[in-house]
C-alpha cells in the first residue's frame, strides 16, 4: 500500500560490468523497508538524467568506475547526495576532491551500509527543515504533494496562514510575528496528533503560510480542532488590554486608523475529487482560492454623506472603480437601505450621526457586519478615532481626505485585505 509520505530513493549507479561491488542482499533491504528506503539500480546511460527526475534520489551510490567528475548528478528539483564506492582506500580523498561528498569502501557490511545511508538521509532532513517552525521547508512540502497527486486514490491539500498578520508585526513587531508563527506551527502539531486513524504531513511555506495533507475522512476534525486549539493561545501573544478588547488599533498613512481583529486561521482546502490537478503548484493555487471571502464578490458600497455634491462625486468615482456604489436619503432610512442594498462597505460621515448615535447606530448594524462580512468606513471631521473603532467602525479617516486615501481603504475592505 502505498504511504502518504513518499519512500526515500536511493539510486546505485553501476560500473562497466553491470554488477555491483555491495551485496543487496535481503538483510539490506529490510533494513531499509524499515525507514521506508527503496534501493533502485541503474547504469550510466542518455536517459541517466531521465531517472534521476524520475526517482529524485535523496542519495546516489555510485561505483567508481561510474564516477564521472564532469556529470552534475542533479536535476533543478533534484540534488542527490553523492556517495562513491570504492575498492582502493587510498582514492578516497581523490574522489573528494573530485566533488563526491563521501566515498565509503565496498566491504561494508549489510548493517554498516544501512546505518551509513540512514545517516544521511537524517542530516538531509533536518537541513529541509524551517529553522523557525522545525517543519519541512517547501521543497519537501511539494515533494509530497507531487507524490500524492500521482499515486494517491484519496488525498485533502489544507492551506492556513494568519490572518491579520501583518498589523500584528506592525504593532507587536517581528520577533512577536515569528512567536506567533512557531506557536501556530506547534497547534497544527498537537492537534494531528489527536485525530487518530489518518496519516498527516504539515509542511511550511514561509512567513504565515502552512500546509496539511491528509485523507478525506480527516478534514472536518483537522479545521475544526485546529481553528478551537488556535484560539485557546491567542491569550499568550497579546498583552492584556488588546486582548480583552479583542482589536488592536494600528496606523496607516495620511492619519487612517483601522481597527483589526485578533489573529486567527484563514483556511482553504482541496482534493483529490474535486478536478484534474496538473501539478502541486495547481494544488496549492486551488486551495487558497478556495479560502477567499465570499464577500469579496459584493461590490456594493453603500454612502452617507453631508454634502450632496461629493457624494455624488465619491458614487462616480467608486462606480469606476467597477464597484456599485448607491448614496444613502439620509440617516433615518440608512437601516433599511442596509437590509436592501446588502453592501460590502458602508461609508459614513460621522458629522450626521455625532458620537452618541453612531453607538447605537452600529448596534443595529452589528446584524448585517455579521452577515454579510459588511465594513464600516468613518470619514469624518470629528476628532477621536478611538471613540469611533471602540464603537464599531472598521476604519477611521479624518477629513480633510484625498480621494485615493478612501478608495484604497475601500478596496482594502471589499476585499477582506485585513
């Protein structure tokens, strides 16, 4: 049967005569069916490269006689160890010189041998590892994603990054972000571990990014307990206040302050059923596409505005942004207009509603927020943004404002870019 984890190859290039200097004798392989290893002979021929793309070899054994200097021994996906056997022990250091990484003797034996190939493949794998999360790095990751793709009759590709990451290192800074990351990777960890009866691998793409494959069966389990585990240690990456608050307030250029939620798991997934993949690359690409809001597809910006004129000139400008953009009757009807208009993101001049409506105002709004993922944008010449994102408001910008200040918080919001 066939693992979700792909065996490591080790390729033996033969000599002249076809025969090899080390025994391959039963005791050898099943040492190496142990550790999941499979031996594969070949000779030095045109189609070498061929089976070198093929197999991808952790390790090549190569006769010395075999041994050609001038042959790179590697692919673009592939850069096997290079291990040569030798029969004189006083050409060993010639064959390092040469650009072999290691030259062994052929009266090894069967045990040695293993032990000698074991050790290898274990330094190999710990330079594939993250230095930050101690997960296999990308490479490996898409080495078991090609695996499954070809092989595999049942597979689920899971993609999860952090969400609101990068205003969290923004206000927490860089060392804080990489404690949330080994902390995430350490919650993918301890939850697999709990889901009994499937074979997992979680691999790590770089920065907020991370993989899971696993079966079908798993799936529900894998996004529920990691999601319930995720929030259990958001506690011990925020000090107390923001955590209590459940937001952080952070600045963007020209006095825009936004309020962001805490950090949690955007997650994404695929399988085997759902198409024809072409590559891991496909895979992966599929899955983060599976992740995105559905509110990303509403584009309707729904705007209250005190002055008739630039309200009708923020509709023009939004609507050629390929948005649909309608301008509220007033504050009297803006619940209403909601309910019917369902926009993405509403943009509120705050002088029309003062500080003591605008609480309640987004009390009543709390309904669609939830609903319809919908934003709040306050522009605004009243002073104290605090008041404003404490309140409920997602984004605060003070008047006076360039065009392009709102309409990048527009997108930033219909999109979900937070």
């Amino acid at each position: 049967m066939v693992g979700l984890i792909p065996k490591d190859h080790i390729l033996h290039i033969l000599g002249k005569t076809n025969e090899p200097s080390i025994v391959y004798n039963e005791e050898l392989r099943k040492f190496c069916n142990t550790e999941n290893i499979e031996l594969v002979e070949t000779i030095q021929t045109k189609s070498f490269k061929e089976i070198i793309r093929r197999y991808r070899p952790e390790i090549l054994v190569i006769e010395e006689e075999a041994f050609d200097p001038n042959e790179s021994y590697k692919s673009r996906s592939c850069q096997p160890f290079k291990l040569v056997i030798t029969k004189n022990k006083d050409k060993m250091f010639e064959y390092l010189k040469l650009g072999a990484d290691e030259v062994i003797s052929k009266d090894l034996s069967a045990e040695e041998l293993f032990l000698k190939f074991f050790s290898i493949l274990r330094r190999k794998k710990v330079l594939e590892l993250s230095q930050l999360t101690n997960l296999p790095s990308i490479n490996k990751t898409y080495t078991v994603i090609e695996h499954c793709r070809k092989h595999l009759s049942d597979w689920v590709v899971v993609h999860a990054d952090i969400r609101h990451f990068q205003s969290y290192i923004t206000m927490y800074g860089v060392s804080k972000g990489d404690e949330a990351v080994r902390c995430t990777a350490k919650v993918m960890q301890d939850t697999l571990k709990e889901i009994k009866g499937s074979e997992h691998f979680i691999g790590y793409l770089g920065r907020d990014s991370f993989l899971i494959i696993s079966d079908s069966n798993a799936l529900d389990s894998i996004i529920h307990n990691i999601q319930v585990h995720f929030k259990k240690v958001l506690g011990d990456l925020y000090n107390q206040s923001d955590y209590e608050n459940g937001y952080i307030i952070s600045s963007a250029p020209n006095k825009v302050r936004r309020r962001e939620g805490l950090l949690g798991l955007n997650i994404g997934y695929c399988s085997k059923i759902d198409r024809n993949f072409l590559s891991g690359t496909d895979i992966i690409e599929q899955a983060i596409k599976n992740k995105k809001d559905p509110g990303s597809k509403n584009k309707r910006v729904l705007i209250l505005e005190d002055d008739p004129d630039f309200a009708e000139l923020l509709q023009e400008t939004i609507s050629l942004e390929g948005s649909e953009a309608m301008v509220s009757a007033g504050l009297d009807s803006i619940i209403n207009e909601v309910a019917e208009f369902q926009p993405k993101v509403v943009i509120l001049e705050a002088s029309l509603i003062g500080h003591q409506n605008f609480i309640p105002l987004c009390k009543d709004l709390d309904k669609y927020k939830t609903e319809l993922g919908m934003k709040i944008l306050v522009a605004t010449e009243i002073p104290g943004y605090q008041n404003f994102l404490a309140s409920g408001a997602d984004v605060y910008i003070p008047k006076p404002y360039e065009i392009e200040t709102l309409l990048k918080e527009v997108r930033r919001l219909r999109f979900d870019y937070t």
